[in-house]
C-alpha cells in the first residue's frame, strides 16, 4: 500500500440488493423476477446496476429475452444464497 494510503473496508452491500439479484439469478430475467420481489422490472433494472456498480462488475450480460451469468455472478450467487435465503 502507497505511504499515506489509508485502508477503507468496504461499505457492506444493501442485502435488499442481493435478495434482487438472487431472484434474478434463479429466474434468469428481470422482468420475472420483478413480481417474486413485490417490484416493478424498472426498479429490478435500477437495483441490479447499483449493485454491479458498487461490486465494480458486471454481473449479467444482457440478451433480447432475459439475462445470461457472468462467471462472478455465478460464483457470487453460490456465496450468498444460503445466508440470503435463511433471513
């Protein structure tokens, strides 16, 4: 680390972001996923930017008729889905 150069922990991640994107994980669309979570497919949409934004990747690769995994979102959906579905 640069002298002077302080570090920062990462400010934890909205677990309402991460119930979206299991639900869109399992479901393989935004538009399906929307009414599972009680919300309208434009805010599904606005979640799951926020949350690639804040991991710094993207986590779907975006098709005409739903969404397909990025390798990470596969790998993030083994490490949270447990903790995410118990709560």
């Amino acid at each position: 680390m640069p002298q002077g150069a302080e570090s920062v922990p990462p400010a934890p991640v909205d677990l309402s972001l991460l119930r979206t994107f299991l639900a869109v994980h399992r479901t393989g669309s935004f538009t399906a996923a929307a009414p599972l979570l009680g919300l309208s497919q434009p805010t599904v949409t606005t979640q799951i930017r926020s949350l690639e934004r804040r991991l710094g990747r993207q986590l779907f690769d975006r098709r005409p008729r739903g969404v397909t995994p990025t390798p990470f979102a596969d790998e993030l959906a083994l490490q949270v889905a447990d903790p995410i579905d118990t709560l």
